[in-house]
C-alpha cells in the first residue's frame, strides 16, 4: 500500500487494447508526447476481454486507479468487443461507486490508434485525478488484520 | 473443591482484576450479534443469553491463520512467524462449548500429531464457564455426552442463582481467581443443585438414545437412508462453520509481492463440493447425497472410532441456522429407529 | 391453499405425470418450512404452504434434473421462484418440458431474522398466523402471546414484490388465503431503497458496505441458495490462478459479494432467499438491487420475465448509453 507523503506518486494500471489504444499509446511516444509515468500499461487483444476480476484485482493488490481503454464504439477490431464492454463496465462502475469506491479511482474511455494526443492527454487527466484522491485504501488487502506475527 | 458467592455487581471487580494478567475473551455484542471477543472493559461482558451464533473455536482455532509470513532479501529469507503466546481468558463460556475444545484437543494433540498453533494458545488459555439455567429448545448435549451444568474443562464453573452467582472452582487456578470471596451457604448450594435439576429436565426429552449407534453406523454406508434428506442440502459451510467441534481446514500460500508472501490455514468443509476434489478432477463425494452421509459418519461414528467420543455436542447451532432447516435430530432420530 | 397443493401433487404423481415433487414442508422448528422432495402419492400430506417458505425451490433444479434426466419434476413456485425457472430455462440449464410448474401466488414470506431480533434473545416457542396477525410466545413469556401484523414482518424482497403471480406454470392454485396482503399491489418501488443509498456520500456508502461485509462468515448459504449460482466451479474456488482469497479479511468478502453480485446480474430476480439463508444476517439484496435498477435504467431489462429476450450481456445497442466514458478535457 502506498504511503501519502508529499512526493507520493500514484501507481495507476491501463488496461489498453491492443488495436487502438495501445496503438494509441505507442504513437504517443513515437511523437515524443510528454505524459505522467504514473501508469503501468497491460494489453489486451480486446476491451471487451477484460474480466472486471481484472479491474477488482488490481484494486485489491493496492493499484491506485484503474484505467481501461478501448476502441470507440463501432470500431472495434473485432467489431462488437466494445459494445459488450461498454454494458459490463457501465454497470462495473455504478456498482464500484456505489459501495463507496470514489469516483475517478476506476475510470473507462475510447482512444483509437491515430489519437497520440488523446491518450497523452487522458493520461495526464487520470493521473491528476487519482493523486486528487490520495493512495487508495478501499479494497485493499490488509494481511495485517488476519495475522499477528512475531518479528 | 471450593464453592464460592460472587453478586453480580462483584463480577466486574472480578474481571477488572483478571484482566490485568489476561486478555479477556467474553460474550460482547459486535455489530449487532453477540459473540466471542476481547473486552476493553467489564461493562461490555453479557451474562444474559443463551449462546452465541458462532462457537468460540475460533479463540484456539481461527478461521483463518498465518502459519508463516516470508520475505526474500538479498541477503536471504526471512521467515516471520504468529503470535501464540497471549496469555487468554475464556469467560462465560457454555458447558458444550468448553467440551468441544476437550474434543478438539484429541484432534489437535494426538499422539500422532501435536499441533504446535492449536496446542500452544490451549495452554495459554483458562476458562471459566457459565451453567445454563435455561437451554434452548434446539439445545441435546445430554444425548451427547454433556449438560447443562457440566464443568469439565473448566477452571471455574459460574451458576446465576439470580441475585448472585455460585462460583465452583475445578481446578487449583479456578480456586485461585476466587480465593477472597466468600464461601457459598447450603442454601446456595440446594439452589444450585435445584436450578441443576430444572435444568437438566428441560432439555428436550433425549431425541433418540445414541446408545449403539456407532455400531448400527458400521454397515449402513451404502444405506437407503442417505437418499432421503440430502436433496434440501444447499452444499454451505453454515453447519461446519458455526460447529464447535468441526475442525477440517485447509492450507495455502498466498504471494504478496514476488518476494513475500504468507502461508495461511483456513477453515475448510465437507459440505462444500471442493472439499474432496482431487486434481487429477475426480470427485469421490459428487452430491450432497455422500457429503451429507459424511457428516453424519464422521460424527457419529468414525470420530467414535477414533477417540472414543461423538464429535458433537449438542449446542443445536447447526440446527437454528441450517438455512434450509436440515435438522440433525431428525436425521440421528431415523437412523436410531431403523 | 395446502390442500390443493396436496390434491394437485396427488393428481400428479398418480396419473404419472411428473416423478417427484420439490416442495416444502414443516420445519422442525417455529416459523420454519424446508424444502422438501417426494416421490409418491402417500407423501403428499407432508406439503405445506406458509409464509415461511422462503427457500427458492428453483435453486434445486439444475441438479435434480439432472440426476434424474428422464424423469418430469413438478416443482412449487412462487411468483419470484416462477422468474427464476424462466431464467434457468433461457440459460439452457433445464428444459420447460423438463418441469411442471404449480405455481403459487404469494403475498409474501416473513423476515424471521426481524422477528427475533426484535425478540432479543427470547427464543420462539410458538408461532401461528391468522389472517393478518402473528401471534408469538416466547421462552421469556411462555403464556402470553405477543402480536405482530403481518405487514411489518414482511422480507423487504416482498413488500416491494412486482410479481406477485407467478409468470410461468402448468397449474395455477388458486388463492383463498383470505390475506388482505395477497396480490395487492406493492407498497414501494423497489428501487427506493437503492436511491436512499445513492443519496449518501462515498464515505457513508464505504461505512455501511464495511459494516455488513464484516458480519459475513464465507460460509457460501447466499450462493448455495441462489437458483443461478449452478457453477461447477465458482470464481472464488478457482485455484489456476487464485484469484482471491477466501478469508474473511474485508477485502477478500468484499470482492466475494461484489463479485458474485455482479455475476447474477440480469438473472437475478430479488427473490431474496440468499438474504434469509445468510446465518449472520448479511444484508445482500442491497448490491443486487443496485445492479438491477442499473439494468432497468440503462437498458429496460427485467430479469425472468421472457424468455425469449436476451440477457443484458449477451447484446448490446449501438447507442448504448455511455455518460460514464471520461473525456479527457
């Protein structure tokens, strides 16, 4: 679990798919874009192939925030992976904030390949928004509280 | 051994007292249900009530442990281990859930195997129980063994006669905790043993005479009864969870990090369809119909095998949450009458 | 309403028409009914037809079925339970010629665990329902009888119940309880409480969640008595890979119940027999009430109603709303 202090930096996971936004991504840097490190890049073939066990997991190992990104709908490689997960993560996030999870820890967009400046942008948006927040503590394991041990 | 008067207002000094050696561990109220935990002060103690809903095993027993934590540094890995030294007080404790540990401690310290994270907070701990005046109407342990006034296991046996408690010392450290209160007149003495009586009276009439059952249970594995009540089982862990004397458990490793991680002892149960699963993905147990045939046998019968005792003590938890009211008495009544 | 219930299962069994009936009868305890499966005809006076028959007998379904593949099973079903057959036999765990429904209409099962946590210990010695009363004794007045109207004893799954007839049978009982409850209309939406709760702040939303999470025991009753929860593997008792714990430390239960929320969502029908099998009192309908406003909200979707309309995950609408996308500026 990361500490707040004033240097505290947020470990935020992207889950990028690989045909847009990871493309995406990848121009990004090709252009010399400039964005927050903040953010540890997991591909995808599809959005619509993460598993929110993917997102829940990643809350509960203690990541900060969870972007996901996928192509914009109706232009997904695979044509319907998207729409799918546009109805599973609507109803991921409502559920999330809803048991108290802030809003802006877990967080879903659409950047296609040609978008450097998109992403770059999203980038620094998210990161803003979960430093904003403070390290994340719903969620997270805390082994302390199931064991006593003796140093 | 001696028997003293306590009045209930000298119950708190008692405690005040006690707590200055151990950790109390007594009947509180936690998020709205009453159960076993560790007191801050003497007020939050219940004395009032019948039992609570999830046994007190989990004091020498939890549900899940860490066995070990490890850590790999450079230069070398460190392996940290639980605290099992709390020095802890069992306090109004039931006359079945004391036995249950007694139970317990045949699994648990056998000559075959002494489990050191069991064992250890065993012999850190006391107890002193409290007598019920009024068991429940789920309440058997007179089938099985025990009553509602039986002291074994305990170092001090607390009776409420209502305006004050008999305290009846079993061991040399029970007569210790008591040593300055006064001793208990005949008159107490006649009003415990009345209590006693009412007591043991009002305990359902004896379900079924579990005389012979371990030996009617040698040839019915393969009987028709196993087909008649297992359809209602949801396959839950409720009845095992909440038992006082289930103790199957599970172990696993956890990673924390690629370098650490722990590794953990959990509760596990027969009724759950995982408990038998080999890897090679063959089931022995496939329905509710063996798992259900399991728990029975092992209570009733393979447990007898083993120690010599019914691994049950009659605290009727299983049949108040049973979600789906599979009772336990039925199931022992039909099989006595077969 | 019992014996036409015992009438129709003796129809039943007799004629051959189905092999076995799952139903409910006495419990052995005040204010208890349990499942119950009978073969023949001679059985049949062991039905019963309370408001404690709260179990959803379709949970049994799936592996009954299945162990008996050549076999009709008639089953009971309350209006909730109806729904949840509907939605079982669109996910192709059982076939409707497989079943026969006697359906049963329902103005709905008591909250026992309100009941005795008013009663504070003291145990239920009796209990009888005449018409709109309950009238209890208990071990701390063994003689005297306390009242309740059965209107504030209702499980909150009922009193905001929408289908209160069942929405799939082969015969349907007729009514005659005489309750002044039966079938009227239900008194509130059943997306208040949701809302109630969405009004709250994270922090006093994170608070509760926390607070029923910890009362939980994993003990598995909520998925054992959910007629979707068929798996032969569930998600948490995955081992390659483990992908969470089964502790009770507050994350791991709390990713159970998300998790497995989330899972039946779309299928789940507020039936609430997960909430009245939980031994600790868990307050569970409050995640999978959320996520089915959500579906009704987003995309019109009620779950167990037809069986031909597919499950909210299994389409998609090119204008699906997406007000949740971030932009970035």
């Amino acid at each position: 679990m990361s500490e707040a202090t004033t240097d505290w930096e947020p470990r935020i996971v992207a889950f990028l798919c690989t045909w847009c936004s990871y493309a995406g991504a990848d121009l990004a840097g090709i252009s010399r874009l400039q964005y927050p490190t903040n953010v540890r890049v997991i591909r995808v073939p599809c959005s619509g192939r993460l598993d929110p066990f993917y997102i829940i997991k990643a809350l509960q190992r203690g990541a900060d925030g969870v972007l996901v990104s996928g192509c914009h709908p109706g232009d997904c490689h695979y044509i319907s992976g998207n729409y799918v997960a546009r109805r599973r993560f609507s109803i991921l996030k409502r559920l999330l904030e809803y048991v108290g999870i802030e809003p802006g820890r877990v967080q879903f967009t659409w950047i296609s390949a040609a978008e450097a400046e998109r992403f770059a942008k999203m980038m620094r948006k998210v990161t803003a928004d979960v430093k904003a927040l403070g390290p994340a503590k719903r969620l997270v394991k805390d082994y302390g509280a199931i064991s006593r041990l003796v140093d | 051994m001696e028997e003293k008067i306590i009045s209930k207002s000298e119950i708190g000094t008692l405690l005040d007292k006690l707590k200055e050696a151990h950790s109390i561990i007594a009947p509180v109220h936690r998020n709205g249900e009453l159960s076993f935990d560790r007191i801050d002060s003497a007020d939050e103690v219940v004395l009032e009530y019948s039992n609570t809903r999830k046994a007190p095993k989990s004091v020498f027993f939890p549900q899940q442990e860490v066995m070990f934590a490890y850590s790999k540094t450079e230069s070398g890995t460190q392996v940290r281990e639980p605290d099992l030294e709390e020095d802890v007080l069992l306090f109004g404790v039931r006359p079945c859930d004391v036995r249950s540990f007694l139970l317990l401690d045949k699994v648990f310290g056998s000559d075959d195997y002494e489990d050191v994270y069991y064992l250890r907070r065993r012999e850190n701990s006391g107890i002193i129980g409290l007598a019920c005046n009024n068991p429940r109407q789920t309440c058997f342990c007179t089938t099985v063994g025990s009553g509602p006034f039986n002291h074994d296991g305990m170092d001090l046996l607390l009776v409420d006669l209502g305006d004050k408690y008999l305290a009846e010392a079993v061991t040399e450290r029970g007569e210790g905790m008591i040593d300055n209160f006064s001793d208990a007149s005949d008159a107490d003495k006649q009003k415990r043993n009345d209590i006693r009586e009412n007591a043991e009276k009002g305990i359902k009439p004896v379900v079924v005479d579990l005389e012979g059952l371990k030996d009617k249970l040698d040839g019915m594995f393969d009987a028709d009864v196993w087909d008649e009540f297992h359809t209602k089982c949801l396959g839950c862990a409720t009845c095992t969870y909440l038992c006082p004397t289930c103790h199957c458990f599970d172990i696993y490793e956890e990673e924390e990090t690629n370098n650490s991680g722990y590794r953990l002892r959990m509760w596990d149960s027969c009724a759950l369809s995982l408990f038998t699963l080999h890897t090679s993905g063959h089931n022995p147990r496939t329905s509710t119909k063996e798992r259900t045939r399991q728990r029975i046998m092992h209570k009733f019968n393979y447990f007898v095998h083993n120690y010599d005792d019914f691994a049950c003590v009659g605290c009727g938890r299983c049949v108040q949450n049973c979600p789906v009211n599979l009772d336990i008495r039925d199931v022992l009544s039909t099989i006595a009458h077969l | 309403m019992e014996d036409q219930i015992r009438d129709t299962a003796v129809k039943l069994l007799k004629d051959g028409s189905v092999g076995m009936i799952i139903g409910y009868e006495a419990g052995t305890l005040p204010l208890r009914a349990s499942p119950c499966v009978i073969t023949n005809a001679e059985q049949t006076d062991r039905l019963v037809w309370n408001m404690s028959c709260g179990s959803n007998l379709a949970t049994y379904l799936p592996s009954v079925a299945k162990a008996n593949p050549d076999q009709k099973i008639g089953i009971l079903a309350k209006g909730c339970d109806s729904r949840s057959i509907l939605g079982l036999i669109k996910e192709r765990q059982i076939e409707r010629d497989g079943i026969y429904v006697i359906g049963m209409p329902c103005s709905g099962i008591l909250d026992r665990r309100k009941i005795e946590s008013d009663l504070n210990g003291a145990e239920i010695l009796e209990a009888h329902i005449d018409g709109d009363k309950l009238t209890l004794s208990t071990s701390e007045h063994p003689a005297s009888s306390i009242q309740y109207p059965v209107s504030s004893i209702i499980h909150s799954s009922c009193s905001t119940c929408q289908h209160r007839t069942p929405v799939l049978y082969d015969v349907l009982i007729e009514d005659s309880s005489g309750n002044p409850n039966a079938l009227s209309a239900p008194d509130a939406s059943p997306y208040e409480q949701v809302e109630a709760m969405e009004s709250q702040s994270a922090d006093e939303r994170w608070e509760y969640f926390m607070s029923e999470m910890s009362k939980c025991i994993r003990c598995y009753a909520c998925r054992g008595a959910c007629p979707f929860c068929y798996c032969t593997q569930c998600f948490v008792d995955q081992n390659q890979p483990q992908w969470f714990g089964k502790t009770t430390e507050l994350s791991d239960i709390a990713i159970f119940h998300l998790v497995r929320a989330f899972h039946v969502a779309g299928r789940c029908v507020s039936c609430g027999a997960c909430a009245r099998a939980c031994p600790m009192g868990v307050d569970l309908m409050y995640l999978t009430r959320k996520i089915e406003k959500d579906l009704d909200e987003l995309y019109g979707y009620v779950a167990g109603l037809d069986v031909e309309e597919l499950a909210p995950f299994a389409t998609f609408r090119k204008d699906d709303p997406q007000e949740f996308i971030t932009e970035p500026d």
